[in-house]
C-alpha cells in the first residue's frame, strides 16, 4: 500500500490501482450502526472536495454484527442518511469490518 497526503485518502492498492480511505468507528459514535452512514458521508465530502473519485472505503465496527451493519445501511428514516446524489461513482466500495466477519454494502440510496 502506498501512503496518501490528502484529507481525501489514506493511500492507494497498488495493484486495485484504488485510493483507499480507513474509517474507525468502535465507539465513537453513539448510533454506531448509524456511524457507517456517517463515515461514508465524510468520505464522498473530502474525496469529492478534493476531486478523488472510484475510493474504496473500509470501515471498522468490531462490536455490530454484518446483520446489523446491513439492517441500518438499508434502514428508511434515520439519521444520518445517504441520498442518492451521494451515489455517483465518488466511494466504489464499502467492505465493513464487522464483529465476525467482513460486510461489504451497496451503493445505492435506501
């Protein structure tokens, strides 16, 4: 992995040839099902202010299971929420670390 100089990335995958962004969010956000939501918004704000496109973001959330990361990504009427503007080719993919295993979400709006 080579290490990024921007808000916008950590790095890139030399081989993906994809910049990357790292988010933790093991208790750092009191809905930390909605904290997902909430890393995923901050990165498609820094990688589209910066003029980064196709990121690829990991998010840790050791303590939630892929079940619940899946049920509040996909959950109507809650705060924060994605609108599908948000879905235009800025973040590519969400792989979520979750208590078992790895969960990766879709890009599209709930």
């Amino acid at each position: 992995m080579l290490l990024g100089t921007t808000q916008a990335i950590e790095g890139f995958l030399p081989r993906a040839l994809k910049a990357v962004q790292f988010k933790d969010i093991s208790g750092k956000h009191p809905d930390l099902q909605g904290g997902v939501v909430d890393a995923f918004l901050k990165t498609w704000a820094s990688a589209k202010s910066s003029g980064f496109r196709d990121i690829w973001l990991y998010v840790n959330a050791p303590q939630w299971t892929a079940q619940q990361v899946t049920e509040r990504w996909g959950r109507k009427g809650t705060q924060p929420v994605a609108e599908q503007t948000h879905f235009d080719g800025t973040v590519s993919k969400i792989i979520v670390f979750c208590s078992v295993r790895e969960q990766s979400l879709p890009l599209r709006a709930p």
